[in-house]
C-alpha cells in the first residue's frame, strides 16, 4: 500500500506527540488532529484528547472526562500540554503569527488574534502544522508575534509539519555564540533545522519554499511511511471520507 | 463604560441583552469578551469604541466578518490579549486584587502592541537572586457584565446546563453590575449542583429571554444556528446586504427579531 502525502502528514504529526504520556494533546486543524488520535491509538495510549469543546474523549469519541477551557488553561499553565497550531507567519527561531498581517495598528488582514499562542509557547511543548509549506509563511520576521520561539523565550518548539517536509530546532546559530558558552540547552540561538523530506520531496524544495536560510545537515532523511496497521486506521477508522487529502496546500 | 460579556466565540452569548444595547444610544463602549458575534455587532453598530480580547469568532466560521473588516479599516481599537491573560484579568478583578501575575505574554507581540503593560519580579528569588520575571495582568474591572445561562431563579441563582461554565461566574464578579438572561426563569433550581454556577450575590438583575442566545450555541436547549450563523457572515461582508439584514432583523424588539428568525 502506498501512502499519500497526507497520510505521511498524519503520521509525522503523529510522532510529534511521541513519549508525551498523560498530558493534554490539542491539535488544530484536521491532520493533526487525526495526528494525535493514530498516536493514542497505537504508540501514545495514555495521551488526553477532547472533543473541541468540554469534554475528554477516547480515541472513538467515547467521554472519559472534563476539560472545560478554565480547565485547559490550569493544564496549559501545569505545562501538561502539548499543542499543534497553526500559522500564518513562522520565523526562524519559531516566532509564529496567526494574528495579523501587516501594520498591527490597522492590518492588511486581521486573522485569528493571538488566542492562546503567548502562553502556550511560554508553558508548554509546542509544534506546528504549515498545509501549505512556502516562503509567505516562512518569513524572516513575523509581523506580530503571537507564539514566541527561541530567542524570546519559547519553553519547547517540538516540531514544524508541512506538506513538504518536517522541520525541528535543533539547528545552533554560531554566529552569535560563543564556543565557551555553547549550550544545547539555551534558548536564544536554536534555529530551524530540516529533519526530513517526505517521499519525493528535494531538499531543493524546501530551501525554495523557505524564506530565510534553513539549517541542513549532510544527510538529510526521509520522513518515514505509515505502517500497514496505520494506514488501516487513517483509511478505514478515523477518516474514512478523505478528508485529509483537501488540507494540504 | 466597559462591559463584559460571558460566553465564548459563538457559544452561549447573551445575544438578546446585545440586541438590546443595539437598540439603546449607548455609545463609546469597552467590550471584554472571548469575542464572537456579540463583539461583531457591537462593532458594526459603531458603539463598541475599543474592544478587549485574545480572538474575535464564529467558531465554524474562524474570523467574526464585522470584527475584521473593522480592524482593517482602523475602526475600532482594540486591546489583544492573550485568552489566558483575559481569565487572570477577570480573576483579579473578582477578587479585587490590582493584578495577578502569569507567564503568558511574555516575549510576545503582545506586550509590545500594549505598552501600557507591566512585568514583576518575583520576590521568591532563586539560588541567584533573582526572581522570575512574570507579566502583571491588570485587573478587567467592568462596569456590566452580561451573561446567559439556561435556567435562573427571578433572584439571581443561574445554572448552566452545558458543557462549559466560560468564564460566566468570574465576569459576573468582575462587574459592579452583573445582569443576567436565561431560556427559563424556574421557582427553583434543579439538577447537578456543580452546574449551579451563580448566586444571587454575584447577579443584579435577571431577564427572561427564550431562545436568547441565538444565533450562538445554548446546548442542551439549543444548538447554534448554523444556517443562520451563515447568512449572518455572508451580509456582513458586503455593506449592502448589511443593511437589508439589519432591516430584516434587528430594526424591531426582541419578539420581532425572534419572529423574524422563525
């Protein structure tokens, strides 16, 4: 069976959540919210998914808690939490914006607002998923930052999906640090680093679709397939209409 | 003056009270909200003059259509708050406190589009001594809060029925008036205690408004008014069609509005 490119996206958003346990998974948008149910449902069992509105669910949509958003945010402000959103803008150092474009005064385009992207990104883990990987949304600065990345204080940025690849921040900006200080730990140099390519994908592409220099590294991996039992579960249980295949851009 | 309104997005939401305001000259309005249609038409009315949130949505349909042309045509200031910022600025409000710290906020836009805005240290330091710097969430004080809920007793007890609370009780506390609507006014409250969520203290006025909060979301009662939620965003974006649906249905009281949407 071959996988389509949105099902490699359903898996790799999946492996976002990987050893996360008991915390609150909160995807946004349709892929990675079958994402995080093939994670619970195979490799991730103990993760807390709701039902978009109050409620905590299994996998099958069967209610074993409650979750009302006063809820969400103790668990958000716990750091028990691990968030997948969206974006309109992302940076190299994973500032994101999905609040609006343009001058902040009067936008170009007024989007969602900052909603919860501040906090999350200041408490908990989080990852981001691009439907449409291109140099729009990967700018070299954000116009308003509503998730802080790296150099202003993110907690973890996890992973960045796209259609195209996956990226994370393990890349290290030695233009600013100095060899005597270098900490893989430290927050203001780690920048944005391609992981994998998905099947048929160059790294051409990416480097295209991107709008600041990405960290490469000599090899650069494929993003892996979904197993048989995956795609059995993506095809046949948790989207059985297709619907993921009209997210990707 | 400020007022706050309870729900979230387009679910729950007084939408009675806020027709009634429509109808009303008030005017030069702060609106704190977990914004949706009730921003949006406070907005399109040109009575809300600033407007206090982390979002303003439909929920099915992302962005509140009024809420954003509005903003991009630098009609209304607005004052973006990060959705965890706003529940600490009604809880210090509630507990009369001037600010409660929090993390969220910090390094993002919206310490910057907000210079008003101030962090603390904590004065718990660490081994270097130095306290965690935290952002100081001024308190929301509101001079109203509106809320709705599906049942409340003529004193001012109101229970919600669905799946969530909002933040309905802290708006409530965080106003020097709060009133609230609810699809039935009941001799007595009945059911889950949990779901109980205000008492009379907290409450200064009580209405009656069946099917109150349509066109959002008042589950189990109701749930929102897809189709018309639809109709409603369409007009929106096109002034003309704006002026045949206020006309439609918001040119008369709350009965007619309610007959109109029949």
């Amino acid at each position: 069976m071959n996988a389509t490119r949105a099902e490699v996206c359903v898996v790799a958003c999946a492996e976002a959540w990987r050893g996360d346990g008991a915390i609150l998974a909160s995807p946004m948008g349709l892929i990675p919210s079958l994402g995080a149910r093939l994670a619970r449902l195979t490799f991730e069992p103990d993760l807390l998914l709701t039902d978009g509105e109050a409620y905590l669910v299994d996998a099958s949509g069967e209610i074993e808690g409650w979750m009302p958003y006063r809820e969400v945010f103790t668990m958000l402000a716990a750091g028990r939490r691990h968030v997948m959103m969206g974006g309109a803008q992302i940076d190299r150092h994973g500032n994101q914006n999905i609040s609006a474009i343009g001058d902040w005064k009067r936008p170009k385009a007024q989007l969602l607002g900052v909603r919860g992207a501040p906090g999350n990104t200041v408490n908990h883990p989080v990852s981001y998923w691009i439907p449409k990987h291109s140099p729009r949304v990967f700018t070299p600065r954000v116009d308003m930052v509503s998730g802080v990345g790296y150099d202003r204080g993110a907690r973890e940025l996890r992973v960045v999906v796209t259609n195209l690849a996956v990226l994370d921040f393990g890349g290290l900006d030695f233009g600013v640090l100095d060899f005597g200080g270098l900490d893989f730990q430290g927050t203001a140099e780690r920048v944005m680093r391609l992981r994998s390519v998905h099947p048929g994908v160059e790294v051409s592409e990416v480097v295209a679709a991107t709008g600041f220099p990405l960290v490469i590294p000599d090899e650069v991996p494929v993003t892996r397939t979904p197993t048989a039992e995956e795609l059995g579960l993506i095809r046949n249980r948790l989207d059985p209409t297709g619907a993921r295949e009209r997210e990707l851009g | 003056m400020t007022i706050g309104i309870g729900g979230w997005g387009s679910r729950r939401k007084p939408m009675a009270l806020v027709r009634a305001i429509l109808r009303s000259p008030l005017k030069n309005l702060t609106v704190v909200s977990y914004a949706g249609p009730d921003v949006g038409l406070l907005v399109a009315s040109g009575q809300a003059k600033r407007v206090v949130t982390g979002f303003a949505s439909l929920d099915s349909i992302a962005l509140e259509p009024h809420f954003r042309r509005a903003r991009q045509s630098g009609t209304v200031e607005l004052t973006e708050l990060d959705e965890g910022m706003l529940h600490w600025g009604l809880l210090a409000a509630a507990h009369r406190l001037p600010f409660l710290p929090i993390r969220a906020g910090l390094g993002s836009g919206v310490l910057e589009v907000n210079p008003e805005l101030r962090t603390v240290r904590s004065p718990y330091g660490d081994p270097f001594g130095l306290g965690e710097e935290l952002v100081a969430v001024p308190a929301l004080k509101l001079d109203v809060a509106l809320v709705h809920m599906n049942r409340a007793d003529a004193a001012g007890n109101a229970q919600y029925l669905g799946p969530d609370p909002y933040f309905d009780d802290l708006f409530c506390l965080a106003a020097g008036r709060a009133y609230v609507s609810a699809e039935q006014i009941v001799p007595r409250l009945e059911g889950p205690p949990q779901s109980m969520l205000l008492n009379r203290a907290m409450v200064h006025g009580v209405a009656h408004t069946p099917n109150g909060a349509h066109f959002t979301s008042c589950v189990p009662d109701y749930p929102r008014d897809e189709a018309f939620q639809a109709r409603y965003a369409k007009a929106a974006a096109d002034a003309g069609e704006w002026e045949t649906f206020r006309d439609t249905y918001l040119s008369g009281d709350e009965a007619a509005y309610q007959e109109a949407i029949r």
